[in-house]
C-alpha cells in the first residue's frame, strides 16, 4: 500500500515502493513484494520467514544496495552494493 506524502506546492502524493524483498530458494530467488521503507521490508521479511524459513534479500532501489537477511531479520554478511 502506498502511503500519502505531501507537498505544499502540488497537494498530497504517493510514495512509491522502493525496497523489493526477494526470498532465496535451492533454484534462485522469488520476489516477494515490496515496501516503502526498509524497516516494512524487515517486518515483512519475519512475517514470510513464520511460515517459509529461509535467507531474504532486501534491495534497494534507489541505490541498489542489497542486504541478505536470515529467518529471523537478522543480516547475514556485509551490506552488497551494486
């Protein structure tokens, strides 16, 4: 769901999703959704890893900085660019 920002010149806007949560399966990855903030991602990550426990990818869009997350929201390994 996208959330309402404002700007006092053009009236509300919304906010576009930004950070794509991708799930890492024995074959690649699977796309998941996407979030506005990154702590949604994170949120949602735990929710998918209650019932699908694996590794998560968090990527940035605005940036590209990918950010690998175990079942339990935690980071694996350092934040990836690119």
């Amino acid at each position: 769901m996208q959330e309402p920002q404002h700007d006092r010149n053009r009236g509300p806007e919304l906010k576009s999703p930004s950070f794509d949560i991708f799930q890492v399966e024995a074959g690649g990855v699977v796309w998941r959704g996407a979030t506005t903030t990154f702590e949604d991602a994170k949120k949602r990550i735990q929710e998918l890893a209650s019932a699908a426990p694996s590794d998560y990818i968090i990527w940035d869009r605005n940036t590209g900085d990918k950010h690998t997350l175990d079942s339990s929201g935690r980071k694996k390994g350092g934040e990836q660019n690119g």
